[in-house]
C-alpha cells in the first residue's frame, strides 16, 4: 500500500537526512583529528629524528656540539668482550675554547684524573707528592705529548674524521638507553684515521676502519663503537654521550696542591712523570 507523503513531512525527511551527513562528516573530522594527533605525538615520541646525508654528517655532528656547549661522556674498553677500562669525563666548548675532565670511573678528584683549563693540563698522580698531587705539563718540554692530548679532545677534529667518509649507511632508528637515535654506519680509511687521532693505529694503506654512529633528534652524537681485531685479540672502544647542554664547571687544581713536571718516555716504553 503506498503513502502520500505531504510536504511537510518530506521536508523533516531532508532536514534528518542533511542532520545525519553532517553527524558523518563531523565523525569523520574528528576521527582525522585524532589520527593526525595521534602521527604527531608519535613522531615527538620519536623525538622528530631525521635522517643525515653523508656530505652534511661531520659537519652536523659538530654544529650540534658547539651549540650545546657541553655534555659528559662514559668510554668503555673492551678487550675479547671482557671490559679492560672505563672512563668519566665531561666537556664544555663554545667553538673555540675548550676544557676537558675525565678520570677512571669513581676516581674523580683521585689518582688518574686529568684536566685541561685554559689551555694547560694537569694530572693528578700521588706518587709527585702527598702535597702536592697535581702535575701541570710543561708545554715546552712535554710538546710531543701535550700536542698528542691537544689533538684528542678537540671536539672539531675528533668528528671531522667523517668528512668524506669511504662508507655512509643508514642502518635504522634504535634505543641506546640514553636515547632514541638514527644509527649510522661510516667507513673510514686508515689513513684519515691516523691523520685524525694522535692514538697509535693499526693497519696498512687501504685498510678501512667501521664506526657504529648514533645521532639523536638535534643531531648530538649519543653513542659511538669502535671495534677493532688483530688476529684472535678482539677490542672494541665504545663511548656514550649525555648532559648536552647541561652546566659544567672545570677548574684547575688549587695552585697549592700543584708543580710543573716533565713527562719522559723510559726506553721501555713507560711513561713516568718528573718535577722540575
């Protein structure tokens, strides 16, 4: 049986049915808002990481330190998987100037620890001095040494080493437990490796060292290996960096507590420290 629909009625009839498209389409709005937050808290979780092209690397790296100005640093050493040392150290940098503490872990103030303020290192070694513990490193006389240390904490130079790299491969995102990083892995030749770092390296011409790289959301460097096998010696540096940015103060020893030494190699190789 068929109905007469009045004019009323089917104007109630579009009103519901424009009523209901609009409910829809609300629905569907809310529904792409919630999306787009949910992409949005998502890629902050991430910590917006992207992704580093091998010819901006080094330079980023770097940028990204000297705009911090400070971090603090954990370097582990491990000889057949086994670890042999570890050190504490923290940096400040403005780009230019640069001061340096690191010690064997828990030493911090103790026997072991060095420091570079101003320009000039001191090291803290007992056997000087019950007094006066502190050894501040003539720069004439120990040149060879002080340009050696000069030469590894330079925050520039120690990155620069991936400039040009032999090899550039990205290999993920990871958590390193200090952060959520992009890794890296760069290939460098021996010979950019021992023109940068003053540490005796091993290998011929050719030879090709691999460094796993870590880079945060700011492109802070937060972990960096270094695995290393001569025959059946397995070795592997791995450093791990925190506290970008965070305050730092590295001072130099109370004057009292210190004496200006020479530091000279024993034909055996050993280094001892003597007072002027």
């Amino acid at each position: 049986m068929s109905h007469v629909v009045s004019p009323a009625t089917r104007t109630r009839r579009n009103v519901l049915i424009v009523l209901g498209a609009l409910v829809v389409l609300a629905l569907l709005v809310a529904a792409v808002v919630v999306l787009q937050k949910k992409g949005d808290d998502d890629g902050d979780s991430l910590g917006g990481l992207h992704e580093l092209r091998k010819d901006e690397f080094a330079k980023a790296l770097i940028d990204a330190r000297e705009k911090a100005g400070s971090w603090s640093y954990v370097q582990t050493t491990t000889l057949n998987d086994k670890i042999q040392s570890v050190v504490e150290g923290k940096v400040t940098w403005d780009g230019k100037k640069v001061d340096v503490a690191f010690a064997p872990r828990g030493a911090t103030g103790e026997a072991g620890e060095a420091r570079y303020v101003d320009g000039t290192w001191y090291i803290n070694d007992p056997r000087l001095s019950k007094s006066k513990p502190w050894a501040k490193l003539d720069s004439t006389k120990s040149k060879v040494l002080v340009d050696a240390l000069d030469n590894e904490v330079d925050p520039r130079r120690q990155l620069a080493i991936f400039e040009d790299p032999a090899g550039f491969q990205v290999i993920g995102t990871e958590n390193v437990g200090v952060a959520v990083a992009v890794h890296y892995r760069v290939t460098v030749a021996i010979e950019k490796v021992k023109e940068v770092t003053s540490n005796p390296v091993v290998g011929n011409p050719g030879d090709m060292e691999v460094f796993d790289v870590w880079v945060d959301n700011k492109d802070r460097l937060v972990k960096m290996t270094t695995p290393s096998d001569i025959g059946a010696i397995k070795s592997e540096e791995i450093q791990t960096f925190t506290g970008y940015g965070a305050p730092v103060a590295i001072e130099a020893p109370p004057a009292a507590q210190v004496q200006s030494t020479v530091l000279k190699a024993r034909p055996e190789r050993k280094t001892e420290v003597g007072s002027n």
